[in-house]
C-alpha cells in the first residue's frame, strides 16, 4: 500500500537541508543535498509507519492541510 505525505525542507544556514513531515509528528531528517534529504525523509517515513503497525496503532493519513502565509506585524 502507498501512500503519499507532504514534507517541508528547508535549507539550513550553516549548510545542508532538514526536512519534516506535518503529519507525523517527530518524524524528520536531514540531507546534504535536497535529493539526499528527500531519500532519507522517505526511510524515515516508511520506519514511521512501520512502528505504527508494530506496535497497533494508527496510520496517520495526510489530513487536509491547507498552506498559507500570515503576515503579522512586530
């Protein structure tokens, strides 16, 4: 069975990229290049998921996120 989740990367300042899925909690991971990090998010996933199973709980679906941007004044 796949399934398909929406990660956020982002370039880190001191080099290299983290990557993290919204709708698994504590699930992240990191990469050289976006390429790297993407591979490893999707190991991390399927581990994810696989502990879900293991251990009886539930599949985390991607619910019905909606991006947006906020400006907020400061």
């Amino acid at each position: 069975m796949a399934s398909n989740y929406r990660v956020i990367m982002e370039q880190e300042p001191e080099g290299g990229y983290s990557v993290w899925v919204p709708a698994l909690p504590g699930c992240l991971s990191q990469g050289e290049t976006p390429e790297e990090a993407l591979a490893n998010i999707r190991e991390a996933i399927q581990c994810y998921l696989q502990s879900c199973l293991k251990h009886g709980e539930p599949v985390p679906q991607e619910g019905s996120m909606v991006d947006a941007m906020v400006e907020v004044a400061v």
